[in-house]
C-alpha cells in the first residue's frame, strides 16, 4: 500500500476510483503501459464497471 501512496503522490492525483493490485512489479508496470496506450473512452469504461458511482477508494470508512 506504500508505493500506492508514492505513485499517488507522484503524479498528482486528487481521486482515486479504479486500482489493480499485482505480485509482481514487472506486471505492474507493463499494466499500466497499457492502460496509458488505450484511448480516454476505454479508461473510462473500465472504471465505469468496476466503480459506477466513481467512489474515492482512498477515503477510509
């Protein structure tokens, strides 16, 4: 969860609605070369599935 804080830090972001987690640095980092390559559309629609009302995952309950 660290480095989760450390990349949101990094890269400025306010609000956090989608998240993948991995085992493996590698995997995570091709991940997220390829979310970076996909249209605007697509990111949207994968957050759409999987957190609809685009809820702040990092607000603890």
């Amino acid at each position: 969860m660290e480095y989760l804080k450390m990349h949101l830090l990094r890269n400025k972001v306010s609000k956090l609605v989608y998240y993948e987690l991995f085992q493996d640095i590698n995997d995570a980092i091709a991940r997220e070369k390829q979310l970076k390559a996909g249209s605007r559309q697509k990111k949207i629609d994968l957050i759409n599935r999987q957190n609809p009302e685009w809820i702040d995952l990092m607000i603890k309950k």
